[in-house]
C-alpha cells in the first residue's frame, strides 16, 4: 500500500477511539471518516448532520441520503460499501488503509470495487500516542474527580466502626458495594463515569482484575482501582490505592513497603528515552530483593506478575507498556506505574500513580497520598 492511500474509517465514535480522536464528534450511531491528503471527509445521516457540521472537527460534511441517492441510481438495493465507494470514486481514492479492526465484510466489499484495502495496527492515528498539553489537562482533569471519588470513599471507611470480625456502618455491615456506590456517585457528580471499578478485599484482591463483592473485612487489605472516563473529554485517569481498616500485619506492612519502594524507583526511571522494559525489570528486581519472589504456588501465580504499567488517554489501556516487552518512552506519553504484590496467605497491595513522560523524568499527575499504609 503506497503511503498516499486515504484513511478510511466505518465505525461508532462513542465506542472507536480511533474515530473520536479524528473528528472530536460523538455519534451513537456508525458514521464515515475519510481523509484524502490533509482533507478530511464525514459522510453523514440526515440525524446527525447539521450537529456534526457545528462539532466535528473535519473539513467537509456529506449527506449520506445524498450519496445513498446517487447509489440507489446504480443499485436496486444498495450496500453502505457502494455508497461509500461513489465516496471515494468522487474523491479520486483507489487505496485505502483502515484500521485492523475494521470488518472483513466492508474490506472484501471495496476490494470488489478494484479499491486496495491494506490495515494499519492500533493506534490508527500515531500521533494519539503523543499527547497535547490540551490532551494531558483532560486527563488531569479526570485524575482529580478520580480522587475526589477515592476520598469520599475512604472517609465512609473512616466513619465506619469494627465490631469483632464486622466492620459497621450505620449499624449495618459496611460491603464492597456500599464502597462503589459512593465512588460511583462521586464521578457522576463530576461528568466522569466508571465501569469495572475495582473494591477488592482481602484474597479478592490476590486476582488483579476481580473487582470485589461482599463484606469488607478488618485488617485485611482493601484495593481500590478507580478508572473513569470524564463525559465531557472522554479522556480516562487511571489511580489505585490500597488501605485497611484496622491494623494490618506486619507481613503485609512489608508488602506495602515493599510495592511503595518499586513504584517510587520506577516513577524515577521514566524519562524520555528510557526502556519500557528496563524500567519493569527494575521494579521486579527491588521486590524480589525485598524478599517478594514470584511464580506458582499451588497452582497459582503469585507475586509480580503483571506489567508495570500502560499508557493511558481516549482509552483506558493504550501504547506503551512498561513491561516485559516495553518500548522506549516518548516526552508526552502518558503512562500509569502500578507494581503490585499478591499472595494467597496475606492479601494483594497495589499502588498506582499517573505520569507524564518529559525529557529529565516524568511529571506525576496524581495527587493522592501513599506514603503509608492507611490503617483506617
């Protein structure tokens, strides 16, 4: 594919990031971007024109009844590619690149038509890895309804009393779920909304990803991974704290010690230029000197045994990782940094902070305190 080939997307905005970050226009509904050169292009229905003719950050903005018009002149019943190919025939395309998820139906389709249909991997749009400074405020912007939801959280934990192996709120066990709903509440009050928040107590939190259901326990590690999207940017932050309610055991006092001390030693290391890679085996190698080694037990894995982090902007995981296979890092990515520890005999402790990457280090974006273990 020869690099003069026009950029086609077929996609809904409010879910392909792709698509929003090419227009700035949100549509529930599928729609079509084509740039030709600098010129970009929306073929647009009769419901969403005039909006995306005031929104959209594009060019031009077609009629797609117009098209699908012009079509049905050829067609008895036409297809949404034969519309999209008069689009592209007007526009003098025979070459397209689009996105490696775009459907297989629509690219046999253009190659039918004589269009050549080559992909490109995500992100479609490189320069989505960079971020503006307009990029990086949005995200901030979403880091501080993120703590603000943390904190309203963790001043219920504080409210709360223990009572022999309950901890109460209101007379009334105190649950994961009472714990969500604030945060919840918190970022809707703020325009940023969450899926999958992550409340996790005790042996729960042992699995990264499970996000936690039922009582909250007393001195066992409590996890809180917040991940909101902000209704107004779209942009994501990314933040994880972990606390107790009541006192925690020495052993997972050294795990947090021990996490605090890697991610610090890792926000040390982002710059630009430096080694995704590097940066992740550093953090492993300060957690296993502290004594933390990691592999199975039982079966299990346990340790360190994800990423040390990922970028974050439009979507909540994006390019880079720091990793085992990280990439040199970039001035204006974007990137979180979360060691963690998880065993099956004592809980998980996870902490997670949001930096830019600049050329002499990083600018941490994330505000909340971790210099302690928070006995609550």
């Amino acid at each position: 594919m020869t690099e003069d080939a026009a950029l086609l997307l077929i996609a809904t905005s409010e879910l392909d990031s792709n698509l929003y970050y090419a227009t700035r226009f949100l549509a529930p509904d599928p729609f079509v971007f084509l740039q030709v050169g600098a010129r970009t292009i929306l073929l647009m229905s009769d419901l969403e024109i005039d909006r995306a003719r005031a929104q959209a950050r594009v060019d031009e903005v077609l009629s797609l009844s117009e098209y699908e018009g012009k079509a049905r002149q050829r067609w008895p019943s036409p297809h949404l590619i034969d519309t999209v190919g008069l689009l592209l025939e007007a526009n003098g395309v025979q070459a397209v690149t689009v996105p490696s998820t775009f459907p297989l139906e629509y690219g046999d389709r253009l190659r039918e038509k004589g269009i050549r249909v080559a992909t490109r991997p995500d992100p479609f749009f490189p320069e989505r890895l960079i971020k503006s400074e307009e990029e990086i405020a949005a995200i901030e912007e979403t880091q501080r309804h993120t703590e603000a939801a943390l904190d309203a959280a963790l001043a219920l934990l504080r409210e709360s009393r223990i009572k022999g192996d309950q901890v109460l709120w209101r007379g009334k066990p105190l649950s994961v779920e009472d714990l969500k709903k604030v945060i919840n509440v918190s970022l809707m009050e703020n325009d940023c909304v969450a899926q999958h928040t992550i409340v996790a107590c005790g042996l729960d939190g042992v699995d990264p990803h499970n996000q936690g259901a039922g009582p909250i326990r007393p001195h066992e590690s409590i996890v809180f991974d917040i991940f909101p999207r902000s209704s107004r940017t779209c942009y994501f932050a990314d933040m994880t704290r972990t606390v107790v309610k009541g006192k925690a055991s020495d052993r997972l006092r050294r795990m947090y010690d021990a996490v605090l001390a890697a991610q610090l030693r890792g926000i040390e290391l982002v710059r630009d230029g430096g080694s995704g890679q590097a940066i992740h085996e550093e953090v492993a190698r300060v957690l296993k000197a502290r004594g933390f080694e990691t592999g199975p037990v039982d079966g299990r894995m346990q340790g360190f045994f994800h990423g040390t982090g990922h970028g974050v902007g439009l979507d909540i995981h994006e390019p880079p990782r720091i990793s085992r296979v990280g990439p040199v890092l970039k001035a204006g990515q974007v990137v979180t940094v979360e060691p963690g520890l998880y065993y099956s005999r004592w809980g998980a402790v996870r902490i997670e902070d949001l930096v830019v990457v600049e050329a002499g280090g990083c600018r941490n974006l994330t505000r909340a305190s971790k210099l302690e273990l928070l006995e609550l």
